[in-house]
C-alpha cells in the first residue's frame, strides 16, 4: 500500500470514528432531553391532573380510637358517595348493615355466638374518628358462627368531594374470634392482624358489583406499619389505603 493510500485509509477511520462519537454525542444529547421533559414537564402535569381528580387523605387520621382512649384499628379504605349509594353498594357486595348496639342485639349474638347460628347484622364495638363513633358499620358474616366475620367500619370525612358528594373513611378487619380483651378484660372480638388481607377483600367484593367508577391505591397512608388495637390485637400492613369512587346516580 502507497502513502497516499495509507493516509486515505487512516482518514476515513478517523472519519467514522468522528461520526459514530457525534451519534453518541446526539443519543446522549437526546437521552437528556427526554429526561428533562419527562422528569419536568410531562410527570408534574400528571401528578397535577391526578391530584385534581383525587381527593387527598393528607389530613385524615390514621387510626382509630376506642372509647376510653385506646388506640383501634387501622383506617385502610376509602369510599366516595353519597350514604345512599355507600349503602347501595355495599348490599350489592353482599354486606349487610350492623345493628346498633343494645341490650337486645347484645343478647342476640352471645346466644347465637353460643349455638353458632348465623347473625348476619351483628353489631360492631364502637370505635371513635374525629371525636365520634362510626357513621356505618356493615359485615359479612364468616359460615353460621358470628364469632368470625369480615366487617367495616366508614365515618364522614370533614371534606366533600369535587361533585360534592361525600368522602367516606373506613377500617376494615376480619374478626377470628371472640375473647377477652387484653387492655380491659371484657368480652370482644379478637381481629386478624394482616388488615391489608380484609382491606383487599373489601374491594375486590366492590369492583365486582361493577357501580365503581374509579378505584386507586394510596401508597405510604402509613408510616408506622405495625402496632395493637385497643383489645391488644397485633396488626400490620402494607400502608396503603385503598379508595372507590363511586358511579354517580
């Protein structure tokens, strides 16, 4: 090979090695670009759009009370509606309203706790949220024994929704047992501690009567992820809140 050739050759390599650094320097430049306008324009417009069209738990507690000052179950649902449709719903899931406390309901399911008869509106122990007991309390009942049962308990959040209908807080949990409760020593139902198992069971009963018209997961509702109820219950969970919305009549 000839000098003129040789120098020929060691151009076009040094050539192709400008081009291929000037492609990498135009994907890198791109690569950027893309990040500057997903990162800073595109994701910030979402999470606006999303936060205009959900409601914020921000300022909701996080767990309930008991009467004498304990703290209760975990808050880990959410429902956006009017009462009628929370009780529409909720009889579509096949969840039935719980009667009030009372000497005769009280009654009622410690004979039916005994025999094992099957109580499908067994009252729930009063639990307290913003300085009062629950709005609605609804159940499913676990076989032909009340002393297992899946059940929730809603309050009124001060917050209306954007339509104007109410947002609706909740706790949910699966009564294993009855018992006597470690903090007081009387009588209650014992829970199950994986509260997120009920929470999912809750929902997918939901979406299934097909009158909700969005549904979505609130990650980090919980920092702490563990603790007791009032009657000594361990429980845990994944910290999320779940919320329905649903379809407007």
């Amino acid at each position: 090979m000839d000098s003129d050739a040789a120098k020929s050759s060691v151009s076009n390599v040094s050539q192709r090695r400008v081009s291929g650094l000037q492609r990498v320097g135009v994907g890198i430049a791109a690569a950027v670009l893309i990040y500057v306008m997903v990162a800073y324009v595109l994701l910030p417009k979402y999470w606006q759009g999303y936060a205009k069209h959900h409601p914020s738990f921000d300022a909701n507690p996080r767990i309930t009370e008991t009467g004498d000052g304990h703290p209760g179950d975990p808050l880990n649902v959410a429902l956006i509606g009017s009462e009628d449709e929370v009780q529409a719903i909720m009889a579509a899931a096949k969840w039935y309203p719980a009667n009030p406390l009372g000497l005769r309901s009280d009654l009622k399911i410690a004979a039916d706790t005994v025999l094992k008869r099957p109580y499908d509106e067994a009252p729930v122990s009063t639990l307290l949220l913003f300085g009062r007991k629950e709005d609605l309390a609804f159940e499913q009942p676990v076989g032909d024994d009340p002393r297992q049962r899946n059940h929730v308990r809603f309050w009124k959040t001060p917050k209306k929704y954007k339509d104007g209908r109410t947002i609706w807080i909740g706790s949910a949990s699966y009564d294993k047992r009855v018992g006597l409760s470690h903090t007081t020593g009387q009588i209650t139902h014992h829970i199950a501690g994986d509260v997120d198992t009920e929470r999912d069971r809750l929902f997918a009963d939901l979406e299934a009567t097909h009158e909700l018209s969005d549904m979505f997961k609130i990650p980090d509702f919980h920092t702490t992820l563990a603790g007791k109820n009032g009657g000594g219950d361990e429980w845990h969970t994944d910290g999320a809140l779940w919320v329905g919305e649903i379809k407007a009549k």
